[in-house]
C-alpha cells in the first residue's frame, strides 16, 4: 500500500492514500524502553544479591530484541484518521481493535510531554471521553491508553488537537487553535517560599535527621537506611511539587480554561466551560501571614485537580469569579454551629461555619488549614443528612453536599438538627432550579 507525506514546517506525518495516519517514527523506541525499565526495576527489587553482569548482559541480549518488536509493532499496528463526527483508532497485532472517538462525547483534549519525549520534542494527545471513569496517570507510559495517541510530534499535536476541539465544536476543521489569554501564573519565588513555608518538607528532614545522627555517631547503617523513606518524602515534597508547579499559567480562551504546567513534565490541559463542580480555597497557617492560598477543584471527567498551587487571595477570589460566574465568595454570609456543638468538637467548633445565596453553597473548616469549599446549586448531584449516635443525642447532624469526584467535599458540620433538614429542603429546591436555569455551556465573553 502507497502512502504519501504531509508536511508542514518542521513536522511529516505519513499518510495512507485511504487518509489514516500513523504515530511518530520515534514511537518504538519510547513504548519499547518501559519494558526494559519494568525489568529492570524488577529485578534489581527482587533479586539485587544474586545479579551478576554476565547474567544482565545476557538478559539484555534476548529483552532488548523484545522490547524493540514491541514497540515496533505497537506503531506498525497503530493508525487513526479523523471521519465526519468522530476520531477512529485501529490498534492491535493478533486482535485488531477499532475504537470510534464520538466527538460529541468529547470532554477535553490534553497534550501531556513526559521528560523523555520531551526531549525529542514528542508529545502524548490524550483525549477525554463524557462518562469515562477517572483514571491516575503514570508519569511515563502508564495511565489508560486506549484513547490515546502516544506519541506525535509536539507542531502535530497542537494541530491535531485544534482540529478535534473545533470539528466537535461544529467549526471548520481548519479553524486553527483558539486565541487564549493569561489570566495568572505562579512566579517562582512565590512557589519556592510556599514550599519552604509548608510544615512537610521540614518534618522529613527533622525526621531523616532524628534517625540517622545516632547511627552515624555510632557507625552503624540502620538508622541511614531507616531514613532513606523520608529523603524520599523530602524530595517529593520539595523538588517535585516545585517540577510540577513551575511553569503555571492558567489562560482562558473560547474553548475553556487552559492551564500549563511543568517543569520536567509538561502538559497542557484544557477544562471546558461549564465542566468545574466544585471548588476549594486552601489557606495553611503559615501562608496567611503573606495573603497566600492554593486552589483545588472538582472537574468533570478526568481533568486536572490544581487550580493554582499558589496565589494571592485577591487574585484567587477574581479567578473564582471567572470560572463561576456571579459568585462572590466574600459576600456570602457564613454562621457557626450551635454552642452545643463544642461538646463534639471543642478546638475546631469556631472554624466551621456555611451559608449560601442564590448562586452558591459555601462551607468553611479547618483550624491549622482552613478550607472554604464552595458549590454552585447547579453543580449538587445529591445531598445526604449524616448523623451519629451522638450527634443524634446533642440533635445535631452534618450536611453534605455531593458532586463528582476529585479533592473538593463540601460538607456543613455539626449544624442544628432543624437546621439541617431546612438546609436540606432549600438546597434541593435552589439545585433543581440552577439545573434549570443553566446556560448552555460556555466560555467567557
């Protein structure tokens, strides 16, 4: 079968004269290396005693073959082609799968570079899918591909994507990517101080300290290697939080918010309009001295959790404003549990607090990190009235308030059992008419 290039700048894609086309040249070798890794990692856990390097070296002789046959036939079999309403992927060797991609089933399109493929300046196109289950992606080769498209060129990728979101959009094909504008970014020096002002990195070199000066006045390796877990946790609080929130930018454009981040990993992420449930305002004790707070969010499908990782309130309060139209979260009066309540929480009864006006439920607890979760009534998918035996006795019960999946639970604690049920009845009530009374979706104009 014949086939044809098409090529635009720097980037030649190859395809059929029927119009499929097939993933990046470079495909076998970064599907091919997981193996090797995989068996590597395997073996030097399982049996790092009795290796030798004439067993490697003949191991690698027979894997490195197989890992190349791999990936050579994950891209061989490999193809997909953009039809009228929807993307198809032909996948598979012994057993062809053929998967159709309804664009109108179409959540979001992600462009996500793991550091290797970034280096070749590869990219995965990672399409969500209306009622798919949400997944946790690897930060290589994991995460659930049968939708994927690893890996494209990064110029094909961004093309690619434009076409899909504007065909699903009902535009021409060839419309190109939309305009977008910055709305914030985390400068570095804010997210360096954030970390360093944040109680888990020091409490893992305390620790790892505590555990290994002993050993190491003594001579002996167990306390090192005791602290060895928390150096990991040290460097998972510290460099990787700093690797995943530097670069940030959240820009807002036609087909949503779109938010960048990564510093060893890159993705682009893309949250359409009307697909944020729920959101959370953080505020650590140490941050509130600087006016700091970090954004969570509950996202339809599977999309990113992390609003901002860290921001000034006032520019938190003005994005929240952006996403949610006609919410103002300063202006919603909030009123505290009965006094009774103390007898089930004495410390953190004055942290708790809700209220709601016509546009949003707002919930606020947390003593040392204080949360102010909030929910738009059209985003309530069910509400449920929880008390226990003891709560029962002080006539109390707690309020949640349930949306999809993700960080953000909105829940009113320790409230008046009549309370409570009256909070239950509005709600349900102002839920049914936001669900009404809901725009079609869209973005800001």
């Amino acid at each position: 079968m014949t086939t044809e290039r098409e090529t635009t700048g720097r980037d030649t894609t190859v395809v059929a004269p029927d119009g499929f086309h097939r993933l990046h040249p470079l495909t076998p070798f970064l599907r091919g290396w997981v193996i090797v890794a995989a068996f590597a990692a395997t073996v030097g856990r399982n049996f790092a005693e009795d290796v030798t390097a004439r067993a490697v070296g003949l191991t690698l002789i027979f894997l490195i073959p197989a890992a190349g046959t791999y990936g050579y036939c994950a891209w061989r079999f490999t193809r997909y082609r953009i039809e009228r309403d929807g993307l198809r992927l032909d996948t598979g060797l012994l057993v062809r799968r053929t998967r159709y991609v309804r664009l109108d089933r179409l959540q979001s399109v992600d462009i996500v570079q793991p550091l290797l493929a970034r280096m070749i300046g590869l990219a995965i196109l990672r399409l969500d899918l209306a009622g798919r289950e949400r997944r946790e992606r690897s930060d290589s080769d994991g995460g659930d591909s049968g939708s994927d498209l690893r890996y494209l060129s990064i110029g094909h990728a961004h093309r690619l994507r434009a076409e899909l979101l504007a065909t699903a959009a009902g535009l021409a094909p060839d419309a190109g990517e939309a305009p977008h504008h910055p709305l914030a970014e985390v400068p570095p020096r804010r997210l360096i101080a954030a970390i360093a002002l944040s109680p888990e990195p020091w409490a893992a070199l305390f620790g790892a300290a505590a555990i290994a000066t002993p050993s190491l006045l003594t001579g002996t390796r167990a306390g090192v290697l005791g602290a060895i877990p928390l150096l990991g946790w040290l460097w998972h609080t510290t460099f990787r939080i700093f690797a995943a929130g530097y670069p940030y930018t959240v820009s807002e454009s036609p087909d949503g918010l779109r938010i960048a981040s990564g510093l060893l990993e890159r993705a682009h992420a893309t949250v359409p309009p009307g697909r944020v449930q729920a959101i959370s305002v953080g505020e650590p004790t140490l941050w509130r001295p600087c006016g700091w707070v970090t954004i969570r969010m509950n996202v339809a499908g599977a999309g990113p959790s992390v609003l901002l990782p860290v921001a000034r309130r006032d520019e938190a309060l003005e994005l929240i404003g952006k996403l949610l139209p006609g919410v103002d979260v300063a202006a919603v009066a909030l009123t505290r549990p009965p006094r009774r309540a103390a007898l089930l929480a004495p410390i953190h009864r004055r942290a708790l607090s809700c209220g709601a006006d016509d546009v949003v439920f707002v919930a606020r607890h947390g003593l040392l990190h204080r949360h102010t979760d909030l929910i738009p009534h059209g985003k309530v998918q069910s509400i449920r009235l929880v008390a226990n035996p003891l709560a029962r006795l002080l006539r109390l019960a707690d309020v949640h308030l349930d949306t999809t999946g993700g960080p953000v639970r909105v829940r009113a604690g320790l409230r008046d059992q009549a309370e409570a049920l009256r909070i239950v009845a509005v709600q349900a009530e102002r839920s049914r008419l936001g669900r009404r009374s809901a725009l079609p979706d869209r973005w800001m104009t």
